[in-house]
C-alpha cells in the first residue's frame, strides 16, 4: 500500500513538485524570517558579549538596554568595590561620539561619522576585544597618547572610497605581504573627536551593533575628552566577583546572583550578570519596537500561503486520484489504510519541503555571513519550523481524508 500511495503522489509530476514547492517557501519563508529576527536581536546585545573579563554589569536602576546611557558620579565605583564579594571593578564608558577625518588617501576629503565610543579602564583594559579578535596591533597600543582601536567593518564609513585592498586583512601566505595594502594602511592615520586628535593604533573585529556605527576603542580618561562635557561621565562599571573554587556553572550563576543582589541592597544601583543583561536588552526590543511585529507577520504570511498551495494542490490531486481509492476501497482497503496512504504522501512531502527550505535559508545565511544583513539560526528555529511544516500538511490532509473517508467503493464503476 506504501508503494502504492508514492506511485500516486509522484504520477502527476507537476502536482507533486508544486506541493513540495508550496511546503518549500513556507519553510524557506519561516526559517529565513527568523534567523534575521534573531540575528537582529542579538545585534541590540552585542556589545555585552564583546565586553570580555568582567562578571557583573552596575548601572543606574533606570536604564533600560545597553544603549539606553544613565552616567552616574564616579564615586559610585568605590562604593561597588567596597561590597562583600566584589573582587575588583573598574570603570567603562559606553557613549556616542562624532568622528571627523580630514584627509582620505592624500586628499583633503572630509567625512563625519557618528561612532560608538568605548572607554576601557586605563589600567587594567577590561573590556576590551580579545586577543584573537584584534587584528593589527595590541590591547597596550590604547596606552600611547592620542591611541584608538578602530572597528575593521567600518573602516569604509569612516574612510570610503578607497580600493577594496585596503580593507581587507594581511595575509602573510600571499606574494608580497611586506607591502600589500590592507588594512595595516589605516595604522597611523589620524581622526579627530571634539576638537581633540586621535590616532589609529589598532584595527579589531568587533561585532556589528543594531545601528551600524563604527565602534572605537580608547581609554576610559581618554573618552571623557572626546565627548561633549558632562558632570557625570560614568557609564557603566564592570565588576570581577570573588569566587571559590570547583564551582558548578550553574553555582556561578547563583553566585553571581546572589553578589548582584549585595550591590543593589548596598549603593541603590543595578548589578546584572553579562547574561542578565542581555536579556533585558533583548526584552526591551522585544517590547518597544516594532521588530517582532514585522518578522512575525510576515513568517505567519509565509504559513498562510504555504497552507493555500500546499492545501489546493493536495486537495486537487485526491480528487484527481478519487477513482484510484474508490478502486482500493473495493478491493476491501479499509477507512484506515486509505487514510494512512494519504498521511505517508502529507509526511514525504512534509520532508522534502522542510529540507529543501531549511537547506535554502541555510545557503542564504552562508552567502550573506559577514555582510550587512543580520542572520542567526539558533537550533530552537528548526524545530519551530519543522512544527510549521507539520501543521501545514495536517491542515492539507484534512479536506482530503473527509473527501476519501466518505468515498463510496462504486464511484470506480461510473462512467
């Protein structure tokens, strides 16, 4: 009966590739729509999962997100350092600058670009990029004068025009690396921030943010003279918690909550773990724009048209294959059988749509990695998918199987 029921699904080629084509865009439509939702999300975030080396994050109790600047006086640092648990915290700066470059290549061209300034402690440079993702340069470049990191995926905002060479990065297994032109061309070249010079010391991969700006790097003493002046400066402040020893991961995360809590009880400020906070951050996107509302109607859109095709073509076909089953049914097939012969042709071309768009929204996310274009598959996206596809071919089957389940055996002898 199985050979049967796939002879019959794929007889009418045309029919078939058009069921499974109908399932295909609905998982292509879904599974693509939710992994650029995701990546977005996680764009708002991601300056919190750079930020490397510290536990905790201590804010003012009113900020929403990770954008959402509240300064506070710095003498709030010493107060989170005297807290029970706290084995160091250091100050970071995480606000928004304007960057003016003069001269691009020889040419006296101006551009002005708002960028996204970060300043690490000056001491300890927690917070900055890690060691594998700086690319020219070192982390203790930031202490010369004048020293800042530049993000190298906005190298062409805040110097376009330039040949596609000179942002890509140094390759010592190419022909004349010595002098190839790369990004190590930008090493030396000067900007200037509220009124006050800057200069590239280093290029780093820093993740892009939800606004698309170019991200520098400087020192915490540093960034406070190339923004505007403020009687309170202090962003945030990164804090190391104590730990014993052998802790379980799920330990550190009650420790860490339970250190939090101290520091809130204690100065009256916010203390969230990395984790914690990107959360919130995610949160208030979730609730306050209108990103989800966008992403799910159109991935529900994609459902709907994958239900019509999907549904028509299927209905379409039984009817078509009406005197096949009533030929069945009189050769003592029963209810059941008929109706497991139409679930084994909802379920191959269940499959079959949900590979071919899954595969394709993979592809997509290969060929658009590293672009403008925001695109994250966490593994929890497939299985929603795949219930999507479940659902479609029920809602496919149904009309059909009602059609078959009152089919009277004698429809094969008319006409």
């Amino acid at each position: 009966m199985s050979w049967i029921a796939l002879q019959m699904l794929t007889g009418d080629r045309a029919k078939f590739f058009g069921i499974v084509m109908g399932l295909t865009f609905a998982a292509l439509l879904i599974t693509q729509q939710g992994s650029i939702f995701c990546g977005l999300m996680l764009r708002t975030a991601s300056q919190i999962t750079d930020t490397t080396g510290a536990d905790l994050w201590v804010m003012d109790p009113n900020v929403l997100q990770v954008d959402d600047n509240k300064p506070m006086i710095e003498n709030n640092l010493y107060r989170v350092r005297g807290v029970e648990g706290i084995l160091w915290a250091v100050p970071f700066y995480k606000g928004t600058g304007r960057a003016k470059v003069n001269n691009i290549h020889g040419k006296p061209e101006k551009v002005i670009e708002s960028v996204i300034l970060l300043g690490l402690d000056d001491s300890s440079m927690v917070g900055g990029p890690p060691d594998e993702r700086i690319l020219v340069g070192r982390l203790e470049d930031l202490r010369k004068p004048d020293a800042v990191f530049v993000d190298q995926t906005r190298l062409g905002k805040l110097f376009p025009g330039l040949p596609p060479q000179y942002y890509q990065l140094p390759d010592p297994k190419k022909p004349g690396y010595e002098n190839k032109e790369d990004i190590r061309y930008f090493v030396g070249k000067e900007i200037e921030m509220n009124d006050h010079r800057a200069i590239i010391v280093g290029v780093c991969e820093a993740s892009r943010t939800f606004q698309s700006n170019p991200v520098i790097y400087t020192t915490y003493s540093r960034a406070k003279s190339y923004v505007a002046q403020e009687r309170k400066v202090l962003s945030y402040i990164l804090a190391k918690v104590e730990e014993p020893k052998g802790l379980t991961s799920a330990e550190k995360v009650a420790l860490y909550k339970d250190v939090a809590r101290e520091v809130n009880r204690q100065t009256g400020l916010l203390a969230l773990s990395s984790e914690d906070f990107t959360w919130k951050t995610i949160d208030y996107y979730m609730k306050y724009t209108g990103i989800p509302i966008n992403f799910g109607i159109t991935a529900f859109l994609g459902f709907l048209v994958g239900t019509a095709i999907a549904g028509q073509t299927f209905y379409n076909f039984t009817l078509e294959n009406l005197k096949q089953f009533g030929a069945l049914k009189a050769m003592g097939a029963t209810n059941g059988k008929i109706v497991g012969m139409i679930l084994l042709q909802a379920t191959v071309v269940g499959l079959l749509g949900y590979g071919i768009g899954v595969g394709l929204a993979a592809f997509f996310g290969v060929r658009t990695k590293g672009g403008e274009l925001a695109f994250y598959t966490p593994w929890q996206l497939l299985p929603i998918t795949g219930v999507a596809v479940v659902m479609i071919c029920i809602l496919a089957s149904l009309l059909s199987v009602r059609k078959v389940m009152v089919l009277e055996p004698a429809v094969v002898f008319r006409g």
